[in-house]
C-alpha cells in the first residue's frame, strides 16, 4: 500500500482552483464527493468495512465497528483555495498508520476505526465543523438543513442531491458512544514547529473562537448620478468594521479578528449597494473573551452605520468555547512520543468539537512556511512520513 506521501499524490489534482490557486473543496460538491469516493475505494482495498453515518462523516473500520473504539482521521473539505494538507493529511496518515500496523501484524484488543468528517472548514456554508457538530448535537439539524451557500442552494437540497436523507441528520447516539478515544493528526498551522525545530507536537488546547455576519443595510443606487452628500451606502460602515476588528483585536493579548470574506448586494461596479455582507472571525484566548471583542466592535459598526444613514444586523454564525484535550492522554502520548512538544493552537477542528464528550488528543506535523488556508501551506515528505508513523505507535499503545 502506497504510504501517506503516495495517497496524498493520488488525490492532488481532485478540486485544484484554476483562479485561487490551491485547492476549492467543498461538501456536496464535485470535488469532495471525488475525494469521498477514493476515501471508500482506499479503505475497502484494505478490507475495512465501510458506512456512512447519518450525518454525512465517512466511517472506515478494522473489522466490525464496535463499543470503546480508537478513532482517527480528519477532514476532506477545505477553505475556498486551501493548501493541500489540512484536513487530507490527517485521512491519509490514518490510512497509512493502518498500513504500518497490519504489516507488523499487529492485532488490536479495542476496535479501530478511521473517520472522514463531513464539512469541517465551513468553505460552502459558512458554519465550519458540521459533520462533528451534528454528531454531537451541539447544532440542530433544522437550522444546518437551512443553510444557504453563496448561489443559494440549501444545505438540505444539496445533501438530498448527493444522496442523503436529511429526515436523519442530527445527533447519532449510536455512533459517538463508540468512540472510546479520539485522535486527530493535522499539519500544524502555525510556526511552533519551526521555532522549536521538531518535527511533531501535541496538541493541548484549541482557543475559543467564533464567526459572526454583520449585515449593512442602505440605499442602492447609480454611482454616476447620486451625488456623495445623498448617499446612504453601506460599503463604508462595512469598511469601518473591518479597520475596527484589527485595531481593538490589537488591544486585547494573543487576540485575533479577521474579516475574510465581504459580499455587496447587487455587486456592480459602477452601482452603490443596497446591502453589505461581511462576516467577522474572532478568537481570543481565556482569560479574555471573544464575545466582549465582537461586543466592542459591533458598537463601532453600529455608530458608523449610523452616521451613514444605514443600519447594521449582527448575527452570531458559530461559537466553540476554548476546548481542553483530554490532559491523562496528553501526557501518555508526550511519553509515548519521546517527550514531543506541547502546543496549543487558534485553529478549530473537529477534535475540539468531541473533546467535552470523548478523550480526545491532536498530533502536529511541522508546516515549514507556517502558512495555512492558503496554497503555500506545507509539509515536507520526510515529516508527513514521520507523522504516520507516529500515529501507528499512538494507535498501537490505544489499542493494544
């Protein structure tokens, strides 16, 4: 069986984004349903059995799927042109850790269990980690059911269209009570790796973080004819947003607050929009809070809105609390890993989802760029090998 390096190649052109570069995989979508058919097809080559749940997460097991198992695995999706290793890096190493493990003739006294999670960037809808957020029922499936993506389709048609009956989806006692332990590998996003010239960490901690859409509503019109002084146009308080996330997010330590995407209705160059879309990232460690940043900066959108003669609605998309992995299996598996470095992270991930319910831990390869959600996101070959074999040694001592 090709190792984690080969089973990225054979997925490396599945959903590349001719305009973004990287890679646009997003649930439903031709690319990731692509990727969810070689996932089935690279499991059962290697004789595990294979279902998928009532919420769209691809379950792959060694042998028949079983009470108090070892799970890992990650994600398929990405963030609209992504790099080639969150959340695929993860898949494939679990694979090839199976791989190593069987060679070996290894024989696990707990059940063993490799999951795909359906929809953990959010790049379609816009609320990320919804495969494991259903799962444990910290999401209604009504409200997930009607979510719509930028050309208006709903999550309902669009899993209906893939061959999902979404009268089921929602919270899967059956499943997540045979989770006995998670663990989830992913390619670090961040520089902690290169600063401490290691090539795998621990994870420790997953920051709170949420999304928020702010919406700006003025007065559409023509932007040759409307003189300034008779304006009400959205864009600006939607610009004042923006400048007021990064200068108070700068006030409070280790703080972050973005603004990635922004959609003007109707989007015409040469039209004054009627209405602003813009959706606001914010994680911030404890002890501060995240809805005290977002409280602040909604009260500057508010006054600018105003002073434009618009207004603003503010909603909250998601929001994770700050999630603590499992601290009896962190330290088990920094013994394990002959003493591999602890890092916290402000990315979010499905592990952080199941941590209040299952004993969950991450592993870490080294990104040399340091980079991630972008094309330049990077895993040097040696390190992604050294990554699955590390993985098998945690999977062999979890379920031996």
């Amino acid at each position: 069986m090709n190792g984690a390096n080969g089973l990225l190649a054979e997925i490396e052109r599945v959903g590349a984004d001719r305009s973004r570069g990287g890679y646009s995989r997003h649930v439903f979508a031709s690319a990731e349903l692509e990727l969810r058919e070689w996932f089935i097809a690279a499991a059962r080559a290697r004789g595990l059995t294979v279902h998928t749940d009532r919420n769209a997460n691809i379950w792959a097991w060694l042998g028949e799927p079983g009470p108090n198992a070892v799970v890992t695995g990650s994600h398929l999706d990405s963030v609209p042109g992504g790099g080639a290793f969150d959340g695929p890096l993860g898949v494939v190493s679990a694979l090839a850790a199976l791989d190593l493990l069987r060679a070996e003739g290894f024989s696990p006294k707990r059940p063993l269990a490799v999951v795909v999670f359906a929809e953990e960037e959010g790049g379609r809808y816009g609320v990320p980690c919804l495969g494991s957020r259903l799962l444990v029922g910290t999401l209604p499936p009504e409200r997930v059911l009607a979510l719509r993506d930028g050309e208006g389709d709903s999550f309902a048609d669009a899993a209906r269209a893939a061959g999902f009956d979404t009268d089921h989806f929602g919270r899967d006692e059956e499943t997540l009570g045979r989770i006995g332990t998670f663990v989830e590998l992913h390619v670090e996003q961040g520089r902690g790796l290169v600063h401490l010239d290691a090539p795998l960490a621990v994870g420790s901690a997953v920051i709170a973080h949420g999304r928020w859409r702010f919406s700006f509503a003025g007065q559409g019109n023509h932007a040759g004819t409307t003189l300034l002084g008779d304006r009400r146009d959205p864009m600006l308080p939607a610009a004042g947003l923006i400048a007021a996330a990064r200068r108070l997010a700068a006030g409070v330590p280790e703080a972050r607050a973005t603004v990635g995407r922004i959609a003007p209705t109707p989007g015409g160059t040469n039209v004054i929009a009627s209405r602003v879309d813009v959706w606001l990232d914010a994680r911030v460690p404890e002890p501060g809070s995240a809805h005290d940043l977002v409280r602040e900066i909604a009260a500057e959108a508010r006054e600018a809105a105003e002073l434009e003669g618009c207004t603003v609605e503010v909603r909250e998309e998601s929001y994770e609390g700050t999630a603590a992995f499992d601290p009896a299996l962190r330290d088990e598996l920094v013994g394990l890993l002959d003493g591999a470095p602890v890092l916290p992270t402000g990315a979010g991930h499905d592990a952080a989802v199941l941590a209040p319910y299952v004993p969950t831990a991450m592993l870490y390869v080294r990104n040399p760029s340091g980079i991630s959600h972008s094309p330049e996101e990077h895993a040097e070959p040696a390190d992604i090998d050294h990554g699955a074999r590390e993985l098998a040694r945690v999977l062999r001592r979890l379920a031996g």
